[in-house]
C-alpha cells in the first residue's frame, strides 16, 4: 500500500457538563488523528470516527489506556458488518467498562487495545488500507450503528 492518504473526515464527542456536543474537522492531519485519539479520556472526549467517501468509517472509543476500534465497510447500508479490533489479550469471556459516544457500556476485553494499535488502525484507515491485515479483527455486529449523542457540531 502506498503512503497516499485518502481524504477522510473526523468527528468526535465533546461532553461539557450536561450537553454532548459533536465536533468535525474535514481533511484531518495524522497528526490530527494522533492528537484526537491521545485526548480521549473516557471523561470529556470519548470517541473519534474517521469517514472515508466509500461510506466505510473507524470509530475509535475510550481513553485513558483503554479504547475500542470499530470498523464497517457501509455505514450507510443496513447488511453492513461490524468489525472490532483484536488486542489478543484477555479472556474471551471477560468485560471492560468504558465511556463511548458519552455513554457507558461492557465490552470483551479482548477487544480492549492500547493506544498504539488504535493510532495504528486509524494511520491505516487514512492511508485507504479500511481493516488492516496487520492487524486482528472479528466480526462483533453487536455493536451499534452510532454510539454518540447529537447536537450542534463545534469548530476545532
């Protein structure tokens, strides 16, 4: 794969007291990307989506040493698949409880990555490679389509 990037665009959660704002930057830098997911704490930021034209989006969610990548090919098609990143460790049958899209929830803690590999799959979102190879992903169509609340986008 080259290092062309495709143009994607990120968007993300703000939760400022009560209120969960979104936020969205067109034609971000991997920088941009790099900082976005470094900020995410579980607290105030909780999740970055990358969205390429074809439809397809990475959704990287928690902070703190903990995140979630969700990957689909389609948002926008209802026979889409879900796809979660793969850390290798932890027990099939164990739960982490994290904040994403705002809201609290238990996933497989093998699904639980560093924030190394959550950078790495977005650095290989960007550069047109959807679902790396590299890297372990599983089918997980549990996951919900949108995971984070609505309101008015702010300027970044």
């Amino acid at each position: 794969m080259s290092d062309q990037r495709i143009l994607v665009t990120m968007a993300g959660d703000e939760l400022v007291e009560d209120r969960c704002l979104d936020w969205e930057l067109g034609d971000p830098s991997a920088d941009d990307v790099r900082g976005a997911i470094l900020r995410l704490d579980q607290t105030r930021f909780t999740c970055v989506t990358l969205s390429a034209p074809s439809g397809a989006q990475l959704t990287v969610g928690g902070g703190a040493g903990r995140y979630i990548c969700f990957y689909t090919e389609d948002v926008k098609s209802d026979a889409t698949s879900y796809w979660s990143l793969v850390a290798g460790s932890g027990a099939r049958s164990e739960t982490v409880g994290l904040k994403i899209g705002g809201q609290l929830g238990d996933y497989p803690a093998a699904h639980v990555v560093s924030c190394d590999a959550a950078i790495s799959a977005a650095h290989a979102f960007m550069l047109g490679e959807g679902r790396t190879p590299a890297m372990e992903w599983v089918v997980d169509n549990a996951q919900p389509k949108a995971t984070w609340c609505h309101e008015e986008p702010v300027s970044s």
